[in-house]
C-alpha cells in the first residue's frame, strides 16, 4: 500500500502471523477469518493474496521504520508493521477495548472523535490539527464549541503552554455558563481541567479552590463514587502531596483508586496512573520497596494499554530511575532514566519542561556514577 505526503511516496508493509489454530473456538465451533484467495483474486495467479474477515483481531508488534526504501524505487521511506492474528479469547485487553469502544461509541465518526482518540494516544499534534478543522467547519453558535475549547486546552496543557491552555479553558467555562448553566457536570470538568493548569504554574491555592468546586458541583448532580470523583480526588491529593502533606495526599489518592476499581477494567490507563501515584507518595516518604512495587504495577499498565511512546510511560520510568538513585543503585536509575528520555524527546517538544528535566537527571547521575567509578 503506498500512501503520499507532500509529494513524496511512503510504503506501507503489514506483516502478519496468522495461525490458523488460534481462530478455532471452544465447543467445536470454527470459525475461518482468513483464507487465501489467489484463484478468485483479479489478478489471479500474479499475486498471492489472503483476505481477512472484517472485525479480526491483530495484536500489534512492532513499527518499524527503513529510510533506505528498499521495497520500491518509488518511495522516501517504508513502513514495516508486524502484527499477530489472535482470537477473540486470546485478547487478553478484551475488558479495556470493549471498555473504550462504549467511550467512543458515537452514531458517526466525525474530526472530534478522531481527535480524541489522538488526544488519548499522546498525539497531541494530530489531535490538534483534527480539533481545529472540526472548529472551522461548525456555525459559531454550535453547542458542541465548548467541548472543542475544552479539548484544545488539554492539548496546549500537555504541550507546555499553560497560558494558551487557561485562555481556551476559560472561553469552554464561559460558553457552559452561558448555554447551560445547570450543566453541572460539564461545568465541573472544566473547573478541574482550570485546577490542573493553576497547579502546574504553581498556584496551588486557585488549583485547590478549582478542584473544590469541581467537587462541590458534581456532588449535585451524582454520588461520590461516579468515576469522574476519583479524577477529582487524584488531583487534589496531588496537592497535598507538593504541600508535603502525605499522609493526607495517601488518603486522596486511594480514594480515587478505590471509585476506579469500581468503574474501569483492570488494565485501563487511568488505574496506571493512579498507582504511579501512589508510588510517589511512598517515595517521597523514603518507603523505597513500597514506591517500586506500585510503580512496577502502573508500568504493567501503561505499557499493556497505551502506545509505546505515551509521555506517561516516561514518566514511570523516571520515578523508578529517582527511586533507583534514591537507593543509589546507579546503574539502574541511569537505565530507566534514559529509557525515559527516549520517549519524552520523541513525544514532547524539545523545550518542554520534562523534557528538561529528564536531561538534567541522567547528566546527574552519569556525574555520580564517574565519580563511583573513579573510587
């Protein structure tokens, strides 16, 4: 499959594995979802062609890329994508997919619910460029423009630009008040998505005061255990935590663990999260064994169910690279750490603040390891 790009040609390879075996379901039931179909295929006999029944399931492997382009003269680049045939018993993500497929479940697929699923991804870019031709295309008097705010301001958030994130948060807040004033769950949202940039600025007391609201407001119109309480708690023990206050950011923290539990499969990312969390917590009180186990169990998360360069893989693999330092066990911090400076350099910009950070913590602990060398 060729695919072009500004005038240049991209070769597309899908590799696959396919055992016709794993397609043999219990009870004697068989079901074929592939065969080879050369005789009947129009170009018959040039080609050997195999066609797969729609809704298989394929269990990505790995991408790769060859700039040589050796699989045609034509092309800049090729794509090689590895994939494995498995069955509907086999897909050990079965509860997370079906679980994303009634998230995303619309009656069409439109820019907006290709954008969120490049939000979820960690393409921020792509999510970006979707949410705003989507903009361009819809009346000014859309109802739907304040969620496109919303979502614009979360990518801005996870790019860096906190200012730019507070202005299309605001113009989502304003635009709920305005339309849907009794919109409480709305309206919530935006008040902890608000809490979320005044806390990464610094501003610790409007962060808290935004979170609070949020609270307040989705008390009205659900019970304290709705799965979106449990984003709420998670971040206000986020703020107890940077005030040092750990035993209460604990408290916060299984809270919001205990409500997701309830609502979400047990390989969902935002349980990844919560327990990265966690583990923050017990590092940050020097229980160092306590920190690795939970952030090993968001690792096994993370990885299961987002892409292989998600920022928030990084992110697990920068806690346990302090935690290794901590324990000043420098080869392994230096590993993780440099595990996740390849991800935030691929996924962030390059002057992003974690992408910052990250340098600095491997040049720290390369300093430290020459001079343990030297001893």
């Amino acid at each position: 499959m060729h695919l072009c790009a500004s005038g240049d040609h991209v070769v597309v390879v899908f590799e696959i594995d396919a055992d016709p075996s794993v397609v043999c379901m219990k009870n004697g039931n068989n079901r074929r979802p592939f065969a080879q179909i050369d005789e009947f295929s129009y170009y018959c006999g040039e080609e050997s062609e195999v066609l797969f029944m729609l809704g298989s399931n394929f269990r990505l492997n790995q991408v790769s890329h060859d700039q040589s382009s050796s699989l045609s003269a034509d092309a800049t680049m090729s794509i090689i994508i590895r994939m494995t045939l498995c069955s509907d018993h086999d897909n050990d993500l079965k509860q997370l997919y079906d679980h994303m497929k009634n998230e995303y479940n619309r009656e069409e697929t439109n820019l907006l619910s290709l954008g969120d699923v490049m939000l979820d991804m960690g393409k921020f870019d792509l999510a970006g460029k979707y949410y705003r031709r989507w903009l361009s295309e819809l009346p000014s008097n859309d109802p739907s423009i304040y969620a496109l705010y919303q979502r614009l301001g979360m990518i801005a958030n996870a790019e860096g630009e906190y200012d730019a994130s507070l202005e299309w948060y605001q113009k989502s807040l304003e635009m709920r008040m305005q339309t849907r004033p009794s919109d409480h769950v709305n309206i919530g949202n935006t008040h902890n998505s608000i809490g979320t940039v005044h806390q990464t600025k610094g501003d610790r007391g409007r962060a808290l005061e935004s979170y609070n609201q949020a609270v307040s407001l989705f008390k009205q119109a659900h019970d304290e255990n709705h799965p979106k309480m449990a984003s709420f708690y998670n971040n206000i023990g986020n703020i107890y935590q940077e005030e040092k206050k750990y035993f209460e950011a604990l408290d916060f923290y299984e809270k919001s663990l205990a409500i997701w539990k309830k609502h979400l499969p047990p390989d969902h990312p935002d349980l990844g999260a919560s327990y990265n969390n966690i583990g923050g917590v017990h590092q940050c009180l020097g229980h160092y064994d306590l920190a690795l186990d939970h952030y090993n169990r968001s690792l096994k998360i993370r990885l299961k169910s987002l892409p292989a360069q998600h920022p928030d893989i990084a992110s697990t693999y920068r806690n346990m690279g302090l935690v290794y330092e901590y324990k000043v066990e420098l080869e392994q911090a230096l590993i993780y750490m440099k595990k996740a400076q390849t991800i935030y350099e691929v996924a962030l910009p390059l002057n992003h603040p974690n992408v910052v950070k990250i340098k600095d913590n491997v040049k720290r602990v390369e300093d430290k390891l020459k001079i343990k060398n030297k001893k």
